[in-house]
C-alpha cells in the first residue's frame, strides 16, 4: 500500500505548477552577482618557420687565399627569414653554444670539405669582440622585440697568410632555454 503522503505531495506540485509558469516576476537573484573570468599565461617562447633547426648563418664572406700576413675576418649573425623567434615579454632567454663540428685543441674552426685544412675562429656577444662566448655556457640574451628575437652572434675568424682555396665550414649547436 502506498502512503498518503506521496499523492498528497504530487497534488501540491501540481498546484504549485501553473502558479510558477505564470508569475511576472519568475525566479531572479536580489542583487546581482559577478562572475570571475580570468586565463593565465605563462613565460615561454617558440622557434617557428620552414625550418625551425637552421636559425641563421654566420658567414665571414669571400676572402683571399694569400695575405702578406695572418689577417682577421668578423662576421655578424643573421638570422634565417623563414625563421622567427619569440618570446613572451619579460621572459628571460638564455643561449649556449657548442664548439661546433670541427672543434679541436680548445678552438671552434672551420673546416674545409675533404681535407684537413682549418680557419679558426671565436664567437662574440658584440660587435666590438669584447665578450666572449664560452663553450656550452648559458648567456643571458637580452632583446627589445619579443616578437622578432636576433641572437646577439658576432664571430672574428684569424685567417693565415695562405691558405687552401673552397669553403670552409662548421655546423654549430645553439641551444635556448627558457
């Protein structure tokens, strides 16, 4: 047997109903009330282009095979223009560069293709050749435009008196953390 309780509780829903639906002024808030909506984003940065694994070149230009005496030849990194590195503002970046592909006797060289021959040469936080930089050492890298980040790369490569004529090459390691 059922109880008396339960219909007489479906009876006051039912009455209850039709009073609801046609009240004018329906069910609000007193006071109304704020909702918070917020994101986090979080310091980073991103290498993006065709080919994200080759940043740019340093390149010492064309020189002659024979000097009177050993000479010096610097270069300026440019980066790649398919290549773009950004960063979040305020992030900070750092840098570490490897001793290359053809590093011997505590020296980063360039080396010619299908022989020994090699054309050393130093890597440089400025123009002026002032601050080196070390093997595998993170360097801070500071920059104005966080959408278009230049690596601050400059190279001062010692020439000797001759030298074997082609391109001398090396394929350096640069890694970016942040």
């Amino acid at each position: 047997m059922v109880p008396d309780r339960i219909p007489s509780l479906t009876c006051y829903w039912h009455l209850l109903t039709p009073l609801l639906l046609f009240s004018s002024s329906g069910w609000s808030m007193p006071n109304p009330v704020a909702v918070e909506v917020k994101a986090s984003i979080v310091n980073g940065c991103v290498v993006s282009g065709t080919n994200p694994g080759a940043i740019g070149t340093l390149n010492f230009g064309t020189l002659p095979g024979i000097n009177s005496t050993a000479t010096t030849a610097s270069a300026v990194f440019a980066n790649n223009t398919t290549i773009t590195l950004a960063c979040t503002p305020g992030t900070t970046l750092t840098m570490s560069i490897n001793g290359g592909l053809n590093y011997a006797n505590s020296t980063r060289n360039m080396k010619i293709a299908n022989n020994t021959n090699l054309v050393s040469y130093a890597l440089y936080t400025n123009a002026a050749h002032t601050t080196a930089i070390p093997l595998d050492t993170a360097l801070n890298v500071t920059y104005s435009n966080a959408n278009n980040i230049t690596l601050p790369i400059y190279g001062l490569a010692q020439i000797p008196r001759v030298n074997r004529a082609g391109t001398y090459t090396d394929t350096l390691t640069v890694t970016l953390n942040w």
